[in-house]
C-alpha cells in the first residue's frame, strides 16, 4: 500500500504533557481522511508535526514516502494547507489577495483564475474582500492553498464557525478534490456529522492516542443496530433466555439482544413464547455514526 502520510510512533510532549502520543497515521492516496477527535485530543499538534511546523518529540513523518525531516522543503513544495483563520488584506479583491500569495510562490499568473474557478469565487474575483461571509473567506483560504497544486491538503478544522451551508460549500468542494485533481485531503474536526458526508477514511484521536483508524464504512459497522423487547416480567424473561444459551442484557425494564440476526431474533421469540411470556415490542434501535464517534473516544477503545 502506498502511502501519502506515514507516522511512525509520532510522539510530542509539552513538559509533562503528553500532547501526541505514539501516533501511527497512515493515509492512502486520494483518500479525504477525516481526522476526528474532541477539543485537545492533539490534532492540531498532530497537523503541525505533519507541516515541520513543529518538531516531534519522538517518531518519524513520512510524507510521499520521504522523510520529512531530511526532504522537508521538497515535500512541503507540494503539501497546501489551511490551519488557522486565514487573514487577508480586507480592502483588496479576492484576485489581489492572492496575487500577493502568488508573487511569494512564485507560480504562474494564470494559476489564480483556476484556484478561483476551484472554489467557485470567480464571480466575484473582483470584489473586496471585506464583504465576503465567514464562509467565502474560508473558500479563498482554500483557494490560497491550492495555487502551488499540492498533492496534500491539510485542513484543520475549516468549517469552524460557519453556518450549515457554509458547511456544504466546503463539503461539497472538498469532495471534488480527489477525483478532479488527484488530492489526498486531511481534514480535522472535532464533529463527526461535518466530515461524516465527505471523510473515505477516518483516523479518531482522543488523548493523543489513536484509537482508531479505517474506512468510515468500517466505522459504521460500529453503528449495529440494536434488537430491544419489551416484555412481559421481563427479568424473568431475560433469565429465561440467558438459561435457554442466548446472550442478551436487561436494563431493568427491557431485553437487548446482543446477536441481532434475524435468525437470532426468531428464536429469542419462539423460546419466550414458548416459556409463557408476552410479548408486547421487537424494536429496532439503531445508533448515530455520532453517537458512535462519541462512545469511542468516552471509552477510548484501542485499536
Ligand atoms: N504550545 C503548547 N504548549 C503547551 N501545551 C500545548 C501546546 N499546544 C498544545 N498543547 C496542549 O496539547 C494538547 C493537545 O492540543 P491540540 O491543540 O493539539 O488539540 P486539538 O485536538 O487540536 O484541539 P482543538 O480542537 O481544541 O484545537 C492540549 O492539552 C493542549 O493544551
């Protein structure tokens, strides 16, 4: 498998803290990995390290399969990135703005109209910057990240403070990336539902650990439904299936199934009915992908 990021053991402590602890992050090309992880969980110490913004304390970064520390210059030549608010001249255009970037980079001319076309400001290339929303300034953000044409984007939390189409502006242009331009995308949030539409693969951080990472489809598996009865004494009822071999739990009130086959199901029914008791509900409940996310890094589950 070839990599586009590659941490061995990426490890960083602020005195006694540690910040990011033994990281092992790895990103495939073309991949919008959706780097996930409740405030201070060291994502953005993380996206720093990754940047040679700062340095590790511990640990190794592989970018495009080269050392960051001994490449550095040649990778970040083609790593674009976005980390905090971006600040602009407010009393220049959109195309002003980045021209003075552009100058810097030393890329083309011509390089502006396609990053403005990218992030569908080219309407308003012309217009000052100071009437643009939360969410246009963010856009040109991106905008500003793309004109070297990287091969790695690093966002770290760009739907901060934008409001739900703001949102849907940055989803929708981010998930374009990959196919249109060939891009791997890292992209931080501390909310699963903003990258949960756009993330392929999710990498989740709680305490500087990784506790786990893989395609968002194998997280979801993680949001199984759950088989509840309601029925009636169902203490005993509980009891009876557990002595019958079947695995369930009871909340004082109602039976969950813990294998919620069809087959499974069936039978749980059948025993219950055969022993005497009523039964009122089969329900399904199924879980949030949030709720999922939420539930992982509460109980911090290793990976
Ligand atoms: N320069 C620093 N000096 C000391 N401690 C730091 C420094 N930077 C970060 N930390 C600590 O490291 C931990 C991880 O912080 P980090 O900013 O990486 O988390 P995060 O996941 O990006 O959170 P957020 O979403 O709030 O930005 C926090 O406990 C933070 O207080």
């Amino acid at each position: 498998m070839e990599y586009i990021v590659e941490t061995k053991n990426l490890t960083k402590r602020f005195g006694k803290e540690q910040a990011v602890s033994g990281l092992e992050m790895k990103i495939p090309k073309g991949e919008i990995y959706g780097f996930l992880g409740p405030n201070g969980a060291g994502k953005t110490t993380t996206i720093r390290m990754l940047l040679g913004l700062m340095r590790p304390t511990s640990g190794s970064v592989h970018i495009f399969q080269k050392d960051l520390r001994k490449e550095r210059i040649r990778i970040l030549n083609k790593v674009g990135s976005l980390v905090e608010n971006p600040s602009y001249y407010p009393h220049l255009t959109a195309g002003e703005n980045l021209e003075a970037l552009r100058k810097i980079i030393g890329v083309p001319k011509t390089r502006i109209k396609e990053v403005l076309k990218i992030v569908r400001l080219e309407d308003v290339a012309n217009k000052k910057v100071k009437g643009f929303s939360m969410g246009m300034k963010q856009r040109l953000g991106i905008a500003a990240s793309l004109l070297n044409n990287p091969e790695l984007l690093i966002l770290d939390e760009p739907t901060n403070g934008l409001d739900p189409s703001g949102i849907i502006e940055i989803r929708q242009l981010i998930q374009r990336l990959p196919h249109d331009y060939g891009m791997t995308v890292i992209i931080s949030s501390h909310l699963l539902s903003e990258i949960d539409q756009m993330a392929t693969t999710v990498g989740v951080v709680s305490k500087g650990k990784m506790i786990f990472q893989d395609s968002i489809e194998e997280m979801r598996k993680f949001a199984k439904q759950k088989v509840v009865l309601k029925v009636s004494d169902s203490e005993s009822a509980w009891r009876a299936l557990l002595a019958r071999g079947m695995r369930a739990d009871w909340d004082e009130k109602n039976i969950t199934l813990l294998n919620q086959s069809d087959e499974n199901v069936a039978t749980a029914v059948k025993y219950l009915v055969k022993d005497g008791f009523s039964i009122y509900r089969v329900e399904e409940e199924k879980k949030s992908l949030e709720d999922v996310f939420l539930q992982m890094t509460k109980e911090e589950r290793l990976v």
